[in-house]
C-alpha cells in the first residue's frame, strides 16, 4: 500500500539545506515508495530511453544513467503525482509551487571504478534562480565504498558557477567560457568541509543544485548502488538555454527569462493531473 503521507521535515532539516546546501533527510521515505522506485528502475534499465547507456564505457563494470524517465514510465510519473518528494522540494525551497525539472537514475554495479567528477548540478540545466534542490534516493544500502556521493558544505552559497563535466572521459571538455574553469577540488580536500552519509533505503538526500559534490567508483563486489536523482525549480526559476549539455527530449517552446512551468517542467506541487507529454 502505497501512501501520500510521510513525516514532515524537522526545522534542523531545513537549517541544515539552507546553511550547508546539503542534508541527509533520515528514515524519511516510507518502504512501499522505495520499492516502487526499484520496479520502475528495473523497468527503465530494461527499456531505456533513446538518452539512457552506460557511462563506464569501456572501463570496467557498468554505469547505467537515464533521464527524463517521467515522461514514458507510468511508475515514474505516479511517483511525482504522488509520493511525499515534491512537498519537500516546496518546503526546502520556501516556495509556494514545485516543479519538476529533470528525473535521472545513476546506478553503479558492483566493481564499476568509474567515478563522478566534481561539479555543480545548476550550470547543466536550464534553470536560472535560487530555488532550486535535488535528492538523491538510495535504493541499497550505501558507503563510500560502494560510490556515497560526498559534498562540499556551503558551496551553494560561494556565489560561483562552474562548467559542467562529463561524467564521461572528455565529454564537454569543450565548454565555452561561459562558466569558470572549475578547480582540481581533490587536491584541495584539507581546505573545504566535505562530508558523505551512509545511507539505507528510506533515507533520502537533498541538496541545492549549486552545492559541489562527486562520488567515487562502487569498488565492491556484491552489492550494486542504485539511486535516483530528482531535480525541482521553486517559484523565482526562469528558464536558461545553455550552450551545451544534457537535452530535454524535446524544446520546451521557452525562451530565456521565462517562467519555467510547462508540459516538460511540469507543476508537481501542489499536486496536479500530472499527463505524459506524449512523445514517447
Ligand atoms: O549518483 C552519483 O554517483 C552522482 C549523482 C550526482 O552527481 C547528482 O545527482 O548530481
């Protein structure tokens, strides 16, 4: 039985997103929920978009990533029509409305070393504003064995965007200066305040789209890491045409500067009939 209704966020919840732009939301997501996301996982790993593959390459193990996943898996779509995540988004964001922006799964088989790099979530996606979060749902348990991903508290706030990353070897190596170069942040460790969370199934994580984060390589044998990523825009979001990364499937029909509600950013809070836009 799945339900709508779950714990709401504590105050120290909320501090923590604000202050540090990361919190690990504890014990938050009722079980039925986290099985509904592995089902839909499966689903989509079985029947990928045109946009899912393998991110490992030619490397060892497999990284499977996919996005969009809304918008042609029933599963998915009934999981922002109805699961507890878009009311957090609102209330993280101290925003009246939520909409959805992008879904995407990052799942890591055991002995994958591939790893993420470094980045920031905002300059890959077509937001501008300050109300913007993302969680980050595990599916099995988690350490950084197994590819936690860890995150510089307080990057949100440092008033600096960087250029996106392939989290493919030399993809977007060839990003224009729209956005700083971003520095080498491993070898920098000792200076920021960088944290993970091991994780159970139930726990989810929630961060603003600037906070910089990365995660290692699943370097252990028997247990995959499964996890879905949700983007969500509050009320101040305008839509921002970047000059390269991910793609919505299809334009938008937005130009800069416009309010970012529409059939591929979908208002989810307060809930509405959510459709699929229909071009799967
Ligand atoms: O799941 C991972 O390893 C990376 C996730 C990530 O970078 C993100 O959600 O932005």
């Amino acid at each position: 039985m799945l339900t709508t209704k779950s714990r709401d966020l504590t105050e120290a919840e909320k501090k923590a997103f604000d202050e540090d732009g990361v919190v690990c939301l504890r014990d938050a997501l009722p079980t039925g929920w986290v099985q509904l996301l592995r089902d839909a996982l499966q689903d989509v790993l079985s029947n990928p978009s045109a946009a899912g593959k393998n991110m490992a390459g030619a490397e060892s193990g497999k990284f499977s990533y996919d996005i969009f996943m809304w918008t042609f898996n029933d599963m998915f779509r009934r999981f922002q029509a109805e699961s507890p995540v878009p009311q957090w988004a609102a209330t993280l964001l101290g925003s009246e409305k939520a909409y959805l922006a992008v879904d995407a799964l990052f799942v890591k088989e055991p002995n994958t070393p591939n790893h993420v790099p470094w980045h920031h979530d905002q300059p890959y996606l077509w937001m501008d504003g300050k109300q913007v979060c993302s969680f980050w749902i595990p599916l099995d348990d988690v350490t950084i064995e197994s590819g936690a991903v860890e995150w510089i508290k307080g990057s949100h706030k440092w008033g600096r965007w960087f250029k996106p990353k392939g989290f493919e070897p030399g993809k977007y190596d060839d990003y224009p200066d729209v956005f700083e170069e971003i520095p080498d942040f491993e070898s920098e460790r000792a200076q920021h305040d960088i944290v993970h969370f091991d994780t159970k199934p139930g726990d989810v994580i929630a961060h603003h789209l600037l906070t910089l984060h990365h995660s290692p390589g699943n370097s252990l044998s028997n247990r995959r890491r499964r996890a879905i990523a949700i983007r969500y825009a509050g009320d101040d979001v305008t839509y921002a045409k970047r000059v390269m990364g991910p793609q919505p499937p299809r334009d938008p029909g937005l130009k800069t500067g416009d309010k970012i509600g529409c059939d591929i950013f979908p208002q989810v809070w307060p809930r509405t009939t959510l459709e699929a836009p229909g071009f799967n």
